[in-house]
C-alpha cells in the first residue's frame, strides 16, 4: 500500500472517529440508584410460613437519551434490582428496560410514532401500567419485592395523533411471545382517547382496550393456548375524568365495563378440571371515585379520600362470569392488601393526608378498608403473588369483611438529588379470615435513592 493511501486511510479514520465522539456528546445520560432494607411478616399466623422476612436490595437504572433529529430520538435504559450479596450472572447483570425510537411528523404533522420498548400508562392505571400487574415481576426481577418492581414496560408500538386539545393513542403490544410457532402469544390493543380542558386543569378520556389470551380468571396465571379458536378474550372500554374545582378541591371518576369470552374455573357438577377449552362470557363493572382537598397553608397539608368498587361473581357453576379482571394494572389501596389479593371482588375505601413540617421533610398516613364485592366460594384465600404467595389462608365464606390496614412514612429530602424514606404498614384482618389466621401483617421499609 502506498503511502499516499495510507495517509488517506489514517485522516478517513480519524474523521469517522471525530463524528462518533460528536454524536456521544449529543446523548444526555441520566438514572438512579436506590438502596431498601425491608421486614415482613404476612403470615397472619400460619406456623408453616416460618420467620419474618428479612433483607436488602438494591434498584439501579441507567439510561441514555439521544436526539438524532429534531423529530427523532431514541432511549435505551438499563435496570438491575437484586438482593444484597446475589453475585450470579442474572443478579449482577443489567436488564433492557427501555429501548425504543421516537419519530415525530411522521407522513403528517400531527403523528408521532414510539416503536420497542416503552412505559403504557393510562389515566389511573386501572386498565394499562404494569404488564405483570404491580403485584409481581417478570422472571429478571426480585420475587421477594415484585410488588414493588420498577419494570413496567411493554414491548409495543404507539401511535399518537395530536390534535390539540384531543390526543388520539393507538397501541399493539405484544406481552407475551410463549412460542413462536403456536398462536399462544398475549397481544394487547387498544385506543384512548384524552381531551384536556381549557379550564380547572381537567382531563376527559375514553378508550377500548383488548388483551388476547388473557389471564385465567381463577388463578390470574396467562393463558396458552395452541389454536387460535381456543383463545380467550378480554375487551375493557371505559371512561375517566379529572378537574380541580378550585385552588383547593379535585375531583374525579372512572367508570369501565369488561366483556368477552374468558376461561374459568368449572364448578359443574361433571367435576371437570379447569382447562383453557371451558369458556364463560365476561360482563364486568369497575368504578372509582377520587377527591384531594388542599388546605394551602405553610405546610402544603394535604387530605384525599378513594373510593373502588371492582366486581366479583357469587357463582362460578354457570357460564356468566362477573368478575373483573385486573388486566394490566398499577394500582395499590395498600401496600399489604396489594400483595395478599388481585385487583378483584372488592370494595376499597381509602383516606390518605400529607403535611410538609418542614421544608425538607414529608409525612403521611393512609387508611384503607378492604370487603368482599360478592361472596367466596371457597374455603381458603391463596394470595395470587408477592413474597406470601405459598400462603394459604383458612376463611369463613359467610363474612365479606377483608380487614384494614394502616400506612405510613416519611419521607427527607437531603438533597435536591438525594432521598431517604421510611415507612411502615400493619394489616388488621377481618372477620372473612378465621381465627387461625388473625395475626396481624405487617411491613417496615427504609430506603435511600439518588438521581443523576
């Protein structure tokens, strides 16, 4: 080679590198780390459960922000939660938890199109937020603390079609793959559609949302089925409205039906198995009710106050089934109520105030009461995720008073970038438990978490 072209070859070089490290300064890198010590006893009182438990872990996530475009941008970040002294290669490695392209004015001005790896989140939550629901964690997480797991994101594709003041969302995600050669993937579908008021900072939105091949309807589990005309089917429209009426006072509703065609758990007399095949018609109610009233005073205090009503079904022999399923959601009445049931069959009440003592300093308080929306059919209560899941609690089907349950914390804010946090809970259990199973649950937890 001459060195004519090896001259060439050396400035080309220097060239491509000089414009890599220029588009590096382009990207806006940012995450947080968090750092939990947690006690539990969930047990109400089983001798089988053993100790409380007892450990810390740690939450760490990094992420990379990169405009290529004035209308495109790209974001990759990266998680890792673990248990402390877990050294395994799938403990210490770090998990893709977003990784998706923004293209915005695509074919028109008003489309903007966000394809991979992304958080769903809709309104409260009741329907789209948490592809495990946020009672658990995809198989990459903690089961211990999958209640409260960062990972939210769904593998999907969103179109959003901004005609201000109305925002149109399209979105297909795929939230389970199963095999690749059967028709047993979970897909969700879906539109919702906001409307932001002119005034009182209102918000109105609308929307259809569909799963296929959701979850079993007794044990929450997905289901797999092989042929396409074995699939079960979850259709979920709905409405939510939010305003403040004043400087002091918010108010908002939600309201949502469910139907399709879902498996279910066959209580005939034939005494058949539960099986993907045996299919009822869904027709199912939710309802929330929310208001916050701000005393606007020195201490930013604060008191709100929920209503939930999510439908059960009194008789599971026949084909109807009224029970509502928890889809995708994100939300929590409590923290240990959260663990020890699904999203179903109840009515929750909750009442909740926060006050700032200090500049730097946050405390609040939140009760919740938890009663059955229809009758258990059977003689135990099995949590369906979180770290009580192997517990199996003896129940009295004739009483519907779930129990109630006290939370706390406190909250300092060291620095602009630097939090810590404490906080506890303790579960009373009602008279639908038994008297072997009347212990009181509880929950302490104590954090730190940086942002950079």
């Amino acid at each position: 080679m001459s060195k004519k072209l090896i001259t060439l070859a050396v400035v080309m070089s220097f060239a491509l590198i000089g414009g890599a490290f220029a588009a590096v300064e382009d990207i806006k890198v940012s995450g947080d780390i968090t750092a939990q010590t947690i006690t539990r006893d969930l047990s109400l009182g089983l001798d089988t459960i053993g100790e409380s438990e007892n450990y810390l872990f740690s939450q760490v996530r990094l992420r990379f922000d990169a405009d290529l475009t004035e209308e495109v941008s790209a974001v990759i970040q990266l998680i890792n939660e673990r248990l402390w002294d877990a050294e395994g290669a799938a403990d210490t490695d770090m998990d893709l938890d977003l990784a998706y392209v923004k293209m915005g004015q695509m074919l028109y001005e008003p489309l903007t199109v966000i394809i991979g790896r992304q958080n769903l989140r809709y309104g409260n939550a009741l329907i789209v937020g948490d592809p495990d629901t946020n009672q658990t964690v995809s198989a990459a997480g903690i089961s211990q603390s999958g209640d409260l797991s960062l990972r939210k994101s769904f593998d999907a594709v969103r179109a959003i079609l901004d005609y201000a003041p109305y925002t149109i969302d399209l979105v297909y995600a795929r939230v389970a793959e199963n095999t690749v050669t059967e028709a047993d993937d979970v897909t969700l579908m879906g539109a919702n559609l906001s409307y932001q008021w002119d005034s009182y900072n209102g918000v109105t939105e609308a929307y259809i949302f569909g799963v296929e091949n959701t979850r079993n309807q007794t044990t929450s589990a997905f289901l797999t089925a092989a042929v396409p005309e074995n699939k079960s089917n979850t259709f979920a429209v709905g409405t939510r409205s939010q305003a403040d009426l004043n400087d002091n006072v918010t108010l908002g509703g939600e309201v949502a039906y469910q139907f399709g065609d879902v498996s279910h758990l066959d209580k005939d007399l034939d005494g058949n198995a539960d099986t993907p095949t045996e299919f009822g018609q869904l027709s199912a109610w939710a309802v929330q009710l929310m208001s916050e009233y701000r005393f606007l005073n020195d201490y930013d205090a604060k008191i709100g106050a929920t209503y939930t009503y999510l439908s059960g079904d009194d008789d599971t022999a026949d084909d109807n089934y009224k029970a509502w399923d928890p889809m995708f959601e994100d939300q929590s009445p409590a923290e240990i109520l959260n663990i020890l049931g699904a999203n179903t069959n109840a009515h929750f009440f909750t009442v909740s105030t926060s006050m700032m003592p200090r500049e730097d300093v946050t405390v609040g308080l939140l009760y919740a009461k938890a009663v059955l929306a229809e009758k258990w059919n059977y003689s135990t209560w099995s949590p369906i995720t979180g770290p009580a899941t192997a517990n199996t609690y003896a129940v009295d089907r004739d009483n519907a008073n779930i129990g109630d349950e006290l939370d706390m914390f406190a909250v300092y804010d060291y620095t602009e970038d630097v939090q810590m946090k404490l906080s506890a809970a303790a579960f009373l259990p009602g008279s639908f438990f038994t008297s072997a199973n009347d212990d009181v649950a509880y929950s302490v937890r104590g954090s730190v978490a940086v942002l950079f």
